[in-house]
C-alpha cells in the first residue's frame, strides 16, 4: 500500500516543496526513512509511532518505508512528521483514498498526538503556492501567518485526531481566528515579537535640526521601504532621528514586507510585521563586534564590509613564503 503527501521544508530562508512517499508492506516490523534525512527527521519514526499510539489510531505491524522527494536534497527539521503520520493513515486505510489530494501538510507531532508549530511558516506556505498548491493543513498557531499568503486556504489543526475527524468530514475545520486565540503578535514558537518601545516620547521629523544630511536619508527611507544605517559619536542625533514619528510609523506592503517577514519567521520569531528589523548596537561597538554580533542570523543583518573587516588580521610574524597558509611576510601583511 502507497501513499503520498504533499509538504515542504526550509532552507535557509526560502522553502523547498517535497513529496512524502510512505509504503506500508509486508515483512520484518520496521519504520524505515530515505531520501538524505538529517536526524530531525530520522528521529520521527519515534514521535509518529507514539502519537499514533496514544491517539488510539492504527500502528501498522509491519514494513513501513518513507522516502522524501527529491531524494538528492537534504531534509532537515521536524516539520513533516505531520505529512508522514497522515501517509501511514492513508497507507492503512484509515483515511479515505484521495482525501489529501491537492493538500498540503506541515507541522511537528508531540508524542500525545498534538501537532506544534514550526518556523518558518511564511516561506513555506509561499513556496507550496508558487507549486500550485492551494489548500494547507498545518498547526493552529501558524494559522494567522499563513494567512498573509494571498490564495490559500489554510486548514488550521490541534491534534492527529481533529485533523482526521475533518479530513473525513465528521465535524468542520475550525476557523483561522478560533484555532489561534490570543495576541497578533505571537510567535509560532509561543514568543512575542513587538517592536521595542522608546525611551522617551516619539518625535516630530521637524525636531532634528540642524542634520540636512540625516533629515533627507529619513525622508527617502521612509518614503521608499529602504533600510537605514545611522552611524555617528554620541549626542549626534541617531537616537533622536530613528523615533521620529514619521520612520517609526512605516508601514510596508505584504510584497515589500516579504523578505524580512520570511526570515523572521524562519528564525522562529512572528512572520506578521511590516516593519523591517531594528537593530540597536552600543555606540562604543567596533566593526569587529557589528560584523560578529548577527552572524548566524538569516536577516543579514550584517555588512559585507564589517564581515570583510572582522574576518581578516594584521600579522607581523616573518616567514619565507608570504601568501601561503595564511602567514606573512618580513615586512607584515593582512592574513584571513
């Protein structure tokens, strides 16, 4: 028996859609998954088999072999265990045939059945849309930021055993805004992103005075959706430019919005703002600490100057051969 769901994964900041092939056969007892599987999700034979189980659903005694389309990409992330619980229900019959044709699935199994949220909502349900896929079930939390993604109906689901009574029909799927309660701003991984509040009051573009420079950078800024680096000693203004009401109060449509709401999502943080990531560095940071202090962070938060600065030192160490294995010569040069 064969079955096959349709999921995606993410990689880097951008999701890659898969095919969950699940075959249920007869043979030595065994849960078997290929197609280059990180641990992650090799790791999810332990959490289907225990969330089918105390579900009270059926765990097939027999050969079960998962193999993840395309099989020469990694796969990484716990975000199809969903996908591969749903296939092994549909290879044992215990869903009808066809009912997840044309939807997608994602989401992460706790081991009492429930299904938890993921990062990287947003650029997951975008690369299904851009598939053709139209229809998606995934966690409850990351209902409201699937959503932003125009043309998908969004299947919002707690549990293995609400998504298949839905799935087959015996009672409706819950609505986006009642299987998500709480604050707009909650993260899928139960954190809250705000924007951070200023120390004093909000001010008027009119009260810097005197930084033509810096008032024009703010007005094309704001006007355009571009980013903005302020650098300067202190009590040179940047504190008082960047509260000003006019930058503050930015606003950013959903095809501009995109870029930094997918990699805020990806990072588990909320994939629904419009405003681009603020960064606040002490005035006393060198380029060495600016490039370092985002490294890892998928925002690109940091320059390619600073990272050019920070990844390269003066060495004054005399050696014979001076631009090989990194040494230098009598004279000093910059090494990486």
């Amino acid at each position: 028996m064969l079955a096959s769901v349709r999921s995606a994964i993410l990689t880097g900041v951008e999701g890659r859609v898969v095919d969950v092939e699940v075959h249920v056969s007869s043979g030595i007892p065994g849960y078997t998954v290929v197609g280059l599987p990180d641990a992650a999700v090799r790791e999810s034979r332990e959490r289907v088999r225990a969330a089918l189980l105390t579900s009270d659903l059926t765990w097939p005694q027999r050969r079960v072999t998962v193999n993840i389309a395309p099989s020469g990409v990694r796969k990484s992330g716990a975000g199809l265990d969903v996908a591969c619980a749903l296939g092994v229900m549909l290879a044992v019959d215990d869903l009808p045939a066809g009912v997840l044709d044309g939807v997608a699935v994602l989401g992460e199994l706790g081991l009492d059945g429930s299904i938890r949220p993921i990062p990287g909502t947003l650029a997951l349900v975008d690369a299904l849309r851009l598939a053709g896929v139209r229809t998606v079930l995934l966690p409850a939390p990351c209902g409201p930021e699937a959503a932003l993604v125009a043309g998908m109906e969004i299947l919002p689901c707690t549990s293995l055993l609400e998504a298949r009574a839905c799935l087959k029909k015996e009672r409706p799927w819950p609505s986006v805004e009642d299987a998500a309660p709480g604050d707009a701003g909650e993260a899928p991984g139960g954190r809250a992103e705000r924007e951070p509040e200023p120390d004093g009051p909000v001010a008027d573009l009119g009260h810097v005075r005197g930084l033509a420079g810096a008032r024009r950078a703010l007005e094309v800024a704001a006007a355009g959706g571009h980013h903005l680096l302020l650098v300067g000693p202190p009590g040179a203004g940047k504190t008082l430019s960047s509260r000003t009401r006019r930058w503050r109060s930015r606003r950013s449509t959903p095809p501009r919005a995109g870029p930094w709401a997918a990699a805020s999502s990806a990072r588990g943080r909320s994939g629904r703002r419009t405003t681009p990531p603020r960064r606040r560095p002490s005035w006393g940071a060198g380029a060495g600490a600016r490039g370092r202090a985002r490294s890892r962070s998928p925002t690109g938060a940091r320059s390619s100057s600073t990272s050019w600065a920070s990844s390269r030192r003066w060495c004054s160490t005399p050696s014979a051969s001076p631009w090989r294995s990194g040494s230098c010569g009598s004279r000093g040069r910059w090494r990486s």
